[in-house]
C-alpha cells in the first residue's frame, strides 16, 4: 500500500534555530518527492520537488534531502522565523505524469515561537 | 510561479442551498485540475481529477451527484457543492496541473472555506 508517513506530527523551536522533520514513504513506482508549506487557511505552496536522481535541494533557507534506497525525504529550515509557522506536507508522486496520483503525508505542524 | 485562483476565499451557507467554487489557472493552461478536500487537522484528501473538455473522475467515496465538476475551458475548472449540508462544511482546495522541462508539478489554490449552516 502507498503510504507517506511523517514525524513528529508537531514540533515547537524558537526563532531562529534549525529543525529537521522527516518524511518516510512506501511508493513504488517512485516518481519524484515534493515538500509543501501550508500556511493556516491557506493552500500549499512547493518549496521543494525531487527526483529519484536528485538527493538535495535548496530554497533560500529550506533544504531538502532524498535518500531513494531508503525511501527517505528530510526537511532542514535553518535559522527558523516566525513566519516559518506552518504545516509541511510531504507528498510522494506514484508514476511519472500520472493524473492526481499523489500520496500526501498527514502533515508537520511546525511553530516558531519568540 | 504558476498561479492558481480560487473565488470564493470563503462562503457561508444554509442547508440545502448549492455553492459553486471557481478555480483559476492564471498564467497557464491546465489540462487538468484537481479537487481536494481537507478536514481540520487532516491531509488533503482528492476528490475528483477535472480534464478539460471531459468528465471528472471521481475518487472512491465521492457522491458525482452531489459535488459536480465542470472544466470548460483549459482555465477554468467549477465545483459546485448541490444540497449542500453541515457535513459538507470544509476547505475545498484545486490544483492545476503543470506540463514542463522534465515533468509535471501541480499548483494549489489558496482554497475556499465552506460552512453550511
């Protein structure tokens, strides 16, 4: 069965420090790994998308990671801001060019605080 | 980065009544869109996959009766909530799909707050 599993389910920092969160999955035929940031009543936005070629890969503070033999995505967001404060979803693509074949992780809710 | 719109941002209803949701490629042409579902605290869940010109498909689950797509252009997709009832109270997201370079990636709109009183 398609799964993506993320943890920790939340997390709480303080401004300006570095957070991992994790992302497992179990999708075959793997095309590629996106990460998302929803905001609260918000839609998600990409901040990441990887390929089974691709192990790493930055957006200004955001930094991705795959390891495709193990199946595992990493999200690193370095000197954490307040507006870091959000859901990050981690949604694995099935098949390349399928239609609406994304298996989406529950989500890490992620809050900086002063 | 791709643009999607979704109008409108939020509605309040009564029971009973239908509720049409707009989605909006803005700056590309989107074959396909597609319609989610997100319960608080919840993933998003699909509900239907729009194409352009053609029938929705549904996901396992969802009444095509009751939540009707039409995609009528390569911009516009609709989703209209008939008989809408409290259960029905959601945040209803679409995503466009976008074709290029080495594959596709889908863009979220910003969804649509639906309470059914």
């Amino acid at each position: 069965k398609n799964q993506v599993e993320q943890s920790p389910q939340s997390l709480i920092i303080l401004e300006g420090k570095n957070c991992t969160l994790q992302c497992n999955y179990t999708v075959s035929p793997f095309s590629n790994l996106r990460w998302y940031k929803q905001d609260t009543g918000r839609g998600p936005v990409s901040l990441t998308i990887m390929t089974f070629s691709e192990n790493t890969k930055s957006n200004g503070r955001y930094t991705a990671t795959l390891d495709a033999d193990t199946k595992q995505s990493s999200l690193h967001i370095t000197a954490s801001q307040l507006s870091d404060s959000a859901s990050y979803i981690c949604v694995v693509s099935a098949i390349e060019g399928s239609q609406g074949n994304l298996i989406f992780g529950k989500g890490t809710k992620l809050s900086v605080k002063p | 980065g791709a643009v999607v719109s979704q109008h409108p941002s939020w509605v309040i209803c009564k029971s009973g009544t239908s509720v049409k949701i707009e989605c909006r490629s803005l700056d590309f042409q989107a074959t396909t869109m597609f319609w989610y579902r997100q319960f608080p605290k919840q993933s998003l869940m699909l509900m239907a996959t729009s194409n352009e010109g053609s029938k929705a498909t549904y996901e396992q689950g969802v009444e095509k009766d009751k939540f009707l797509i039409n995609h009528a252009s390569l911009t516009l997709s609709t989703l209209t909530v008939t008989s809408a009832h409290p259960e029905d109270s959601s945040f209803y997201i679409c995503s466009a799909r976008f074709l290029a370079g080495v594959g596709d990636t889908q863009y979220f709109g910003p969804g649509t707050r639906l309470t059914v009183l």
